[in-house]
C-alpha cells in the first residue's frame, strides 16, 4: 500500500510516499508564504521522481491542524 502524506502546520512545507512500513522519498519546502503554493509543486515533484502516478496511492494522509485544509 502506498501512502502519500502531506504536512502543513508549520513553516516547512512537506510531503512524503511511504509504501508499506518504508520511507520511499520526503521533500520538504521552508516557505513563510502560504502553503498553498509549496504544497502541489513538491508533491509533482515527489511522484516524478518516484515514478508514481495518482493512481497507485492507496491512502492520503493530512495533519489535521493544518490552516491550509482547515481554514475557519
């Protein structure tokens, strides 16, 4: 199974494709701006690089405290 995680709740951007127990690749981002522009380039990168497409993952996973996905 392969999960792609997405990190937002503080100044570093990151996203990571774990598949099973293992670490396949994470790319983090320092960003004072909003999320919102870091977050989709680094995960393109992340499936280019790892030569996976959106049709592999399995689970997405997201920090709940995240202001980027859970503005109020």
């Amino acid at each position: 199974m392969k999960i792609l995680a997405v990190e937002s709740s503080c100044d570093i951007a990151s996203v990571s494709l774990l598949e099973d127990n293992n670490l396949i690749l994470e790319l983090k981002e320092f960003s004072t701006a909003n999320h919102s522009e870091a977050l989709m380039p680094l995960i393109d990168k992340l499936l280019n690089e790892t030569n996976t497409s959106l049709d592999d993952i399995s689970l997405f996973a997201v920090d709940n405290r995240s202001r980027f996905f859970y503005w109020n």
